[in-house]
C-alpha cells in the first residue's frame, strides 16, 4: 500500500494501536505527525525509530481547543499541510452505570467523542481547500455490541460512528472522506496484563480464534488513508475477527 508523500496526523500514536498505526504509515512513505498526552520519552523513543524523514511528535489534549489548535499549527507548518487525520486517542473509565460518576462519563466523552469532533473541526478548513483529504476515526466492536461497566466508552464510540456517517455527507462534495474502524479484541499493553485463563476465554468468543493485533487495525486504516479506497466514505470498516456478526 503506497502511502509515500502522505502527510498524516495521528492523536494517541505513541503505544498500543496507534504506535502500530503511526509504524505502519512510515513505513509506507506517509510523514507522520503524532500526539502524546503528558510523558514524552514513549513518543520521542518512537520517533527515532520511524523510517523515512519528517516526523514529529507534539504535546496536545484533545479536549483543549487552545492545545489543538497549537498541535495542528505546528503540524501543519512542518509537513507543509495534512492529507490525513486519524483521531485514535481515547481512554477507558470502566465502572457499573450503577456506580459511575457523572465526571467518570463526562471524562470518557469528552476525550474520545468531543476530541474527535474538535481535531475534526481542526483540519476541515485546509482540506476543503485543497479538496482533498481522508479522516479516519477510531471506534469500537462495543459500539455495536454493548459491553458491561463501559457506557461511558460504548457512549463515546457509538457518537463517533454516528458523528462519522454525518460529517462523511457534510463533507462529500468537497472531496473529503470521513470513515471509522472499529476493532474487536486487540493483543496490546492493556491485554497483556490479563491472565493465560481470560485470554483464553477472549479468544473462545472470537470466531477466528484469537485476538488481533496493532497491525490489523494499522492496515485497515492504512487503506482508508490511501488511493485505494477513494469511493468509500461514511463506512464503519469492522476489525474484530468476526466477534459480532
């Protein structure tokens, strides 16, 4: 997949799917621009180790205008503008609706739902202008399914799909595509915390018979980036092994 001259940026790229995501995209020629919350040295390690030239890494919060706005300026500045957005970043608050707080779902909303709305926002004025652009978004197989003690995440990914398939008609005839990628079960960071016995019961619920990887999703954003999927927008493109058909 040829992505060489792309320039992309990429909130939440410095573990986990969106390192896998930021990774890939070197590797396929794209300049990568990524974000990272509050500790810098995963993210500056990444870069020294991404091939090809021109990529940066920026201190950004997505639920902060003021913070994107000066992440995206600094992007754009050095990559000389964006073909590509992948709005990745998002967090988990998990808790019985029973129990959680309204700060606990605000939190979880705010970043992964208003986050990808605001660094949306952030880039549409250029592309329009230059009438082109590919913005991919970050869902979740829960947003379908369901998942206990995450409403507030099932809440956040479920707008997002929605928020995708309404800004993909708003956006159409000035040549931008809007699309998501929803991943099931991803072997990560996160995952490897869990037991030998509960990955085993994760993979039994998978019809392929285990989790994905990083990778998977890496190339299935890859593609909606790329010149290949130039007729497809307002698509959710499922990554979950077949968990919820």
């Amino acid at each position: 997949m040829n992505l060489k001259d792309k320039r992309v940026f990429v909130t939440g790229g410095a573990r986990g799917i969106g390192r896998g995501i930021v990774t890939l995209l070197a590797k396929e020629g794209a300049r990568v621009a990524f974000t990272y919350t509050s500790n810098p040295a995963p993210s500056e390690e990444l870069l020294k180790e991404l091939p090809g030239d021109g990529h940066l890494c920026v201190k950004m919060d997505v639920r902060d205008g003021a913070s994107i706005q000066e992440g995206f300026a600094k992007a754009m500045e050095t990559l000389g503008g964006l073909d590509g957005l992948v709005n990745n970043a998002g967090i988990t608050k998990d808790q019985l609706a029973l129990r959680m707080s309204a700060e606990e779902f605000k939190d979880v909303v705010d970043t992964n739902l208003l986050g990808t709305f605001l660094c949306t926002k952030a880039v549409l004025k250029s592309m329009m202008k230059q009438r082109s652009g590919s913005i991919v978004n970050l869902s979740s197989v829960v947003a379908q399914m369901g998942n206990p003690g995450q409403c507030n995440y099932v809440a956040s990914k479920a707008g997002i799909e929605g928020m995708t398939r309404s800004m993909a008609l708003e956006m159409a005839s000035r040549k931008i595509r809007i699309n998501a990628v929803a991943p099931g079960f991803i072997a990560t960071d996160m995952t490897e915390k869990l037991s030998d016995d509960q990955k085993a019961k994760i993979s039994e619920r998978i019809p392929l018979g285990e989790l994905g990887s990083p990778e998977d999703i890496a190339h299935a954003v890859a593609f909606l980036l790329s010149d290949q999927s130039t007729y497809i927008t307002g698509q959710v493109l499922q990554v979950n092994g077949g968990l919820y058909l």
